[in-house]
C-alpha cells in the first residue's frame, strides 16, 4: 500500500515539473517562429526564470524521498514501475546536482548563442561566434562534471540524448558505416543516372509557396499527423517541438526547391507522429515520454526515406502534386520525378543533402565534437578542420563558413552530442523497414493506395507506446530481434538506390 501511495505522488510530482517544462518548449518555439530580433534579451530572462521553476519543481526534497522509499522496495515493484522509478532517479540526479546559478547561466546562455550564431552565419563572421562556442563546450565540461562525468564530458553527451550511448560505440558503429557506405557513395555519384537525377530536379522551379503549403498539409494528414493537436509554422530551421496534444513543426519555403519544404515537413510529421502517438495519460514519466533522440529520428527518417522516397508512395500523390502545381510539373515524367526525389550529390549543406551522403554529415560532425571534448582541437581551429574534414568525406571544400562550420544551429545552444543521432535514426529505421517488410509483405502497395494505417498502427504499438520503458539499444533489439547494426541502412541504400543507379551494371 504504502509503495502504491508513494508511485502515486512521485508520479505526480514528475508530470507537474514535466508540464513546466512543456511551457519552455513553447517559449523556445515562439522564439524560432515569432519573436522581434531586439526581444532576444528579454526572451533570455523568461528563459533564465522559466528554468529556475522547473529546475525547483524536479529538485524537490520530496522526490528524493519518494525514489528513497521506492528503490528500497525495487524487488518488490513490477517492471514498468521500475521504467518509471529509474528515469526518475536519472532526471533527479540532474536537477540536484546541477546548481541553479548554473542553470540559470546555462539557459540564458542558449538564448543568446541562437542569436549570436544567426547574426554571425547572415555574416559569414565565424571569429564572432567563436567565443560563444567556447563557453558553450566550457559549460557543457561543467555539467558532464556535476553530473560525476568529468572523465568522459563526451559520452555525458552522448548519454543525454540517447540513454546509455557512449562515444566508443557509436565509433563502433560509425567505422563500420563508413568502411560500406563512402564507395557505395563513389558508386552511385559516378553512375551516369546521378546527372539525369540532379538535372530533373534542378527543372522543378517556380513553385507557389501558398500551393506547397496546401500539398505538404495534404500528405502529412494522410499520413497520420493530427492538426487537431499540431501545428506547421515558418522558422528559419526546421524543427519538431511539443507532445502530447500540442506538437508544432516549423518547416521553410523556396519556389524553386519546392521538393525541400514536402520532406522536411515529411520528416517533421514523423516526429509529430511519434509525440502524438505517446501515451497522453503517462505523459512526463518512463511510460510517457519519447525513448531518446535515436528513436525520435528513426522515426522521422522512416516516414520521410523508406515511405516517402519510394515509387508506391509516389503512386498515391503524384496526380494531386501535378494538379495542384499544373504547368510546373511538365518539366518531369513520372520517371523524371521518382528521380529527382532520390537525387544524389555530394553537397556541402546537410539539411539539403539526400539521405545516402547525409550519414558522412554526421561522421563528420562526430569526429570534430569528439575531438573538441578530447582537447586535441581549440574552437579557434574548427573552420580549418571542417574544411579539411569536408574534403575528405564529401570530396568538397566549403568556401566559406556560411557553409561551411555555421551552417548549423544545434552547437549554438550548446547541443552536443546530438548530431549522431541522426545518423543512428537512420541505422534504426532502416532496421525497423526491414522488420516490417518481412511482417507484412505487399506492405508498399497500401502506399499506392494511400493507406498508411497498417504502418502507423504498428509503430504506435511496437514503439511510440513503449515511450522510455528501455534503453535505445534494448527497445531496437526487442522490436527488431536483434543488435543495432549499420548493415540494414547499407542494404536499403544498395536496393533502393542500386536499383536505380546501378542497374545493368
Ligand atoms: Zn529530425
């Protein structure tokens, strides 16, 4: 009984720090879609005093006591209240041994770095940026620090995002990527399709943006997102925020790419889908909440690659894209089109790189934040490094920052050890595509059809409702029946694309 009443307001508890924290999501989302540039400061302070509350709310005294009582009785509690219990313990953890003057620095440090890197990327001024960078590793040391991580800042890192990853395996995993995937790469790009592929999407200009606006909001209704609890702004960089029955995705215009809003509305709406398919009355605890950022992309990347990349998917919508778009859409063929959609070329922008090179983006990206934890590479020295970094694993040189180091947002907020996630996202999906495929033959001709059903209803079952019960690892080997390996992502690479590329070879 007791342990029943003490789950009961632990819980309780959880899900009130948690629905604080829901209100920062939609300052940081305001922030992004709305905010005037001379706000920055004032949004800083709202930041800065939002964090003290919730940092209050999860750093309670009675927490502590609730988790005391119940880790005492652990034999006793079933699995599930385990789940619950021990994700409490960890975000206990990290409210009481991180100062509040440290959160309070840190959170106010994050607003004015997403400024200080927009203004410096519209620039191309990387030496003004450098400095705030600088502090951001700096506090980032700090918190892997408090945390009893000092050892390892990096895996700390890690480990944030992706409950109990460390940067020795995500080497592991990455080399083996990398060994199969840079001459399948080599491959594809010196296949004489490769160049029909870029010029047909090149022909796609001139789009209306109000006409994309219209299809994108058609496809991710069809496919399951739910505009009674979810929205789609404008923001400068893409992005998913929100849960439950609030989840907004942000995604950007341009008339003559007009293939680039469709995906990355695409892959938003496979974020959305994950949040919204949480179980809403656990939401904030184990039980409640999304597994890790490895899943959340594995998701995104399902619904955007495997599904939306492929010729049934295509099928359903390509007569409402060419009624909706009309004489634009003469410049390509049904053919044309499916390969526009999977162009391939090495570019030196990631969010605009298709989903085979996306994955050296990442390795490298990996190795230059692995290498600014290890101290062997100074802030001062990572334009330098990109560059280098870029012309090994692209084949390309940026020539400037701007598209070079600044062309993303993540470390400006201090978000590191984020970005291989992305990539595990993708070794994930592509071993969940294999699973269903083999669960459900002829699943691809329901795409054709424009039904989505049996695939959402299976993600929903398999994963979204698992929410935090296991680690990523776990959750991937239970639902899939064996180990994360890259071998799945390289094999659906080299059947889709291959088919394509390197056919009659
Ligand atoms: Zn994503």
């Amino acid at each position: 009984m007791e342990t029943e009443r003490a789950l009961a307001e632990l819980t309780a508890l959880i899900k009130r720090a948690h629905v604080l924290g829901t209100i920062g999501d939609i300052l940081g989302w305001d922030e992004q879609v709305n905010l005037p540039p001379g706000a920055a400061e004032q949004r800083a302070s709202q930041h800065a005093a939002l964090a003290e509350v919730v940092h209050a709310a999860g750093a309670a005294p009675r927490i502590g006591e609730l988790l005391a009582v119940l880790e005492a009785r652990a034999g006793t509690l079933a699995a599930e209240q385990r789940a619950v219990v021990a994700q409490a313990r960890r975000d206990y953890d990290r409210a009481t041994r991180l100062p509040p003057e440290f959160v309070r620095e840190k959170a106010a440090q994050g607003s004015r770095g997403f400024h200080a890197w927009a203004r410096a990327k519209a620039a191309d001024d990387f030496a003004s940026y450098a400095p705030v960078l600088e502090r951001n590793v700096e506090l980032a040391r700090r918190e892997a620090a408090y945390l009893g991580r000092g050892d390892a800042p990096y895996d700390h890192a890690l480990d944030k995002h992706d409950p109990g990853l460390t940067a020795a395996a995500v080497e592991r995993l990455f080399a083996e990527l990398k060994r199969d995937l840079v001459p399948l790469v080599r491959e594809i790009t010196g296949s004489p399709v490769a160049a029909r592929a870029r010029a047909a999407a090149a022909r796609l200009k001139g789009f209306p943006v109000e006409a994309q606006r219209v299809f994108l909001r058609e496809v991710t209704a069809r496919l399951g997102f739910d505009y009674q609890r979810g929205r789609i702004d404008v923001s400068l960089h893409p992005f998913c925020s929100g849960t439950g029955s609030d989840v907004r995705m942000t995604t950007r215009y341009n008339e003559d790419q007009p293939l680039d809003a469709l995906f990355s509305s695409i892959h938003e709406t496979g974020h959305g889908l994950y949040e919204q398919g949480l179980p809403a009355e656990h939401l904030g605890t184990a039980l409640g909440i999304n597994a890790g950022m490895a899943v959340h992309e594995s998701q995104s990347r399902l619904w955007e690659n495997q599904v939306a990349r492929s010729r049934e998917f295509w099928r359903c919508f390509e007569p409402r894209w060419r009624e909706l778009f009309g004489s634009r859409t003469e410049v390509v063929d049904s053919e044309e089109l499916y390969l526009a959609v999977n162009a391939v070329e090495p570019t030196l922008i990631r969010v605009e790189a298709d989903e085979v090179t996306y994955n050296l983006h990442i390795i490298l990206r990996f190795e230059l934040e692995k290498a600014l934890f290890a101290g062997t590479l100074a802030v001062r020295d990572l334009p330098g490094a990109w560059r280098a970094a870029a012309k090994e694993l692209l084949g390309l040189e940026p020539a400037d920052d701007r598209t070079g180091v600044l062309q993303d947002v993540h470390w400006s907020d201090g978000s590191f050890g984020y970005f291989p996630s992305y990539c595990l996202g993708n070794m994930i999906a592509a071993q969940l595509w294999a699973r269903v495929r083999q669960l459900r033959p002829g699943l691809e001709a329901e795409f054709a059809r424009g039904d989505f059903g049996w695939l959402l209803d299976w993600l929903r079952e398999n994963v979204h409702r698992q929410a935090r019960r296991q680690g990523t690892l776990e959750l991937v080997r239970n639902v899939t029946g064996e180990e994360l390996s890259p071998r799945h992502l390289i094999a659906y690479l080299r059947e889709r694309y291959g088919a394509l590329y390197l056919a009659g070879r």
